[in-house]
C-alpha cells in the first residue's frame, strides 16, 4: 500500500521498482487522485490500483498488506502516531513499513542569512498551525518504535549543494527548496509572520546560496521498520 | 604535511593509513607537541617527524609536499583563507590537500530544544569572538576554490544517532558533542551570554537526546583540492 499518494508524485517510481508487486496507492483527495490515475496511465503502469480513502479509515482486512510506503504524509498530520498504528494493523505479521520525511530544521546554508532562516520559520510555523511537523524527519525513529515496529531503522539522505553540481543547484535549492518557501508567501505575509521586506530578503538570500561560491544543505530521513 | 596536529588526535591515524608516506606534523604548541610525540611514539609510529611551526610562517621550501592535511584547524583561525593559501604553496603541483571541519550549525536532535540551541549558540559566539568560525564546515567548498584549488570536491559526513546505537549515543551525543558545550559553560556565564539556569537546562536537554527515544543529528565536512 502507498498511503496518502497524492498526486502519484512516487507512484510510477514504486511501480518500476516493484513489478511483481500488486500495490495499492491510497490519497484523501479525489482530485489528486485523478492526477496520479492520469500520471500512471501515461507511464504505462499496471500494477497499482487508486483508491479514495482516509488512511484513518482505511477500507481493507487488517493483516492483508504486505509492505506500507508513506513518503511526505506525516509531516501534514495531527497524529502521526496513530497514523503509524493503524497502518501496522493493515501489515501482516512479518511485514515491512517504509516511511519517507525531511526536516526543515537540516536545512543550512552558505552564506547564512537570518532572513533566510526567518522565511523558513515561516513554513514551519504554518504547517504547525495546520496540525503538521515540518521538522518531522528527525523524530521517525521514536515515532515508528513507539507504534510497536520492531527493527526500526533510520538512515538520513542528506543533500548537499555547492556549484560543483549545478544541476542541483537549480533543481534542488532553487526550484525545489527556495520554490516551496516562496510558496507560502502571501500566507506568511497574510498571518503577519514576517514583514514584506524581511520575507523577500530571505528568499533573495536562499537564492544567492545556489550561486557559484554558495552551498546548501538538506536532510530527508528514511525509516524501515517491521510488524511483529 | 599535518598541518596544526595539536595533540596528534589523528596523527597515528594518518600514519597507519598511510605507512609509505613520510609525514610532517606541525603545529604550533610545543605543549601539544609534546603530547602529540608521547601518543605517537606509544603507537610505534615511525614515519611521522614532528616540528614546532607557525601555520603562517612555515620553515620548508615552495612545492616541498605531495599532501596536506588539516582537520579541525581552519574553524579556530582568523584567516582561514590565508591559511589556505599558505597551505597551497608548500603543494608541488599535482599535489593534493584535504580539509576536515565540523559546522555547529549542522546540529538538531529530537526533542528539540530552545535552550540546548542557545547553549549551543554560546560556543558558537565564543569561538567567533576568538576570531574562529564553528559553522566554517558549509563553506568549505567556496574557500579552496577561492584559495585556487581545482577539482575541488566536499563529501559531508552526517552523523545520525538513535538509540540503535547505543556507542554513538554514548561516544558522540554524550561524550563529544554535549562534552564539548558544556566546556564552555565558564566561559559562557562570565561573557553574560546566557543566564546560568537556562545553559544547565540546554545542556540537560542535550544529554536527553541521547536517551532510548532520542535522536542527535551533525554533519562534518571533508574537502578535498589539487594544487594546480
């Protein structure tokens, strides 16, 4: 089971990796539903089947999963915890869960800029106010052990930029990172959080770190664990 | 080349790497020298020659080492640059440097804590008033490029704690890292940067993360540049 697809942003990924596998993608929103249908149809995928449903009602026999994949969903829960227990009931006994975060707390940069850091508290600081822990990454292993998995095993994925990889430069700090704090904006200026000024230096300055004497860094965590 | 081997910390290291290499180790503390000497000679190093020298002001000739190494020393300078540059002109050409630095900047653990990231901060502006840099391991990469090394290439190093490891709970969040800050605390409170109930509960939080449900996160940095 892949629980909480989304838009099927993993989906084809899992499917090429695992073609023996018949895998389930489960997602809350219809409508990114029917872009991860639209995505894996383009693929040619065959092997997964979409359904609706809220992973705290999830509409299968307990025990009948062999492996969960979860991959930047409990970031935006209330209760991640109870998330992970009520995936380990859909695991057979023997089975495996994979789960996927980042941390926005890894994120680091050179030159360091406390506008940077400001507008990054920004995200954090809203995804906390809508229930979620953009700082999550850090804190899978307590997480997964506490839902009773047994073998919990965490290895970071850090990313580190500097200009010897323009490629990431631009893909990761500048399009990915910087894009996605810059998302949040109007939000952040809306709440009051930060003044316009200060917002605006900070994404100026996480875009200076993607320049040829910058360097930037990121963490993503990623936990394996087994059903007793 | 070793250059700044203080207490010889990686010195028998070095030389059991590399047993071919005739290796010189300088620093600039006959104190630590003699220590140095005393843990290499107990080691049965034999192909490590020791000299009192100033980083700045190195008594060989131009060209004169295939090798530098420095570990840990840059972050305590006022010049690092400099030093770069000094380093690059003892390199024959073709030859090659390697740079080992940490970056306090790079810590975060689970649970979080205000007043462990202010202990933190404490040593951080300590080192930064005695003219150093704890956070120089991010911009490793742009100052041996600036310092004409090419090819350079940094490969960080992250170190990730839970409590599957207990040695590392133990070795590296317990005894180096929260070691490290608490042996600043002197220093801190007579500079006024911290009042002294908030310090002792940043440095009880940091020991916390190295408890059964703790996770500790630091990330060193190795670069490596060849003299053109």
């Amino acid at each position: 089971m892949e629980a909480g697809c989304g838009v099927g942003a993993q989906t084809v990924t899992l499917s090429r990796n695992s073609p023996q596998a018949l895998i389930t993608s489960v997602d809350i929103s219809e409508a990114s539903l029917g872009e991860a249908r639209r995505r894996a149809s383009a693929a040619g995928v065959k092997n997964v089947r979409f359904k609706r449903a809220d992973i705290f009602e999830l509409p299968y026999v307990p025990a009948s999963f062999d492996h969960v994949f979860v991959c930047f969903v409990l970031e935006h829960l209330k209760k991640p915890l109870e998330a992970l227990n009520v995936l380990a009931a859909m695991i057979a006994p023997g089975g495996t869960i994979t789960v996927i975060e980042g941390d926005h707390g890894s994120a680091y940069f050179h030159p360091d800029s406390v506008a940077a850091q400001k507008a990054i508290q920004c995200q954090v600081e809203l995804q906390r106010r809508a229930g979620g822990n953009a700082n999550i990454g850090r804190s899978l292993y307590p997480l997964l052990c506490e839902a009773g998995y047994r073998e919990v095993r965490v290895s970071p994925r850090m990313v580190y930029v500097d200009s010897s990889k323009p490629e990431l430069a631009d893909g990761f700090t500048r399009r990915t990172f910087t894009a996605m704090i810059e998302g949040v904006r109007d939000s952040a200026l809306k709440a009051s959080l930060l003044p316009e000024d200060i917002f605006d230096q900070g994404i100026e300055d996480l875009k200076r770190t993607a320049l040829v004497d910058g360097t930037f860094c990121y963490t993503f965590f990623k936990a394996l664990g087994v059903k007793v």
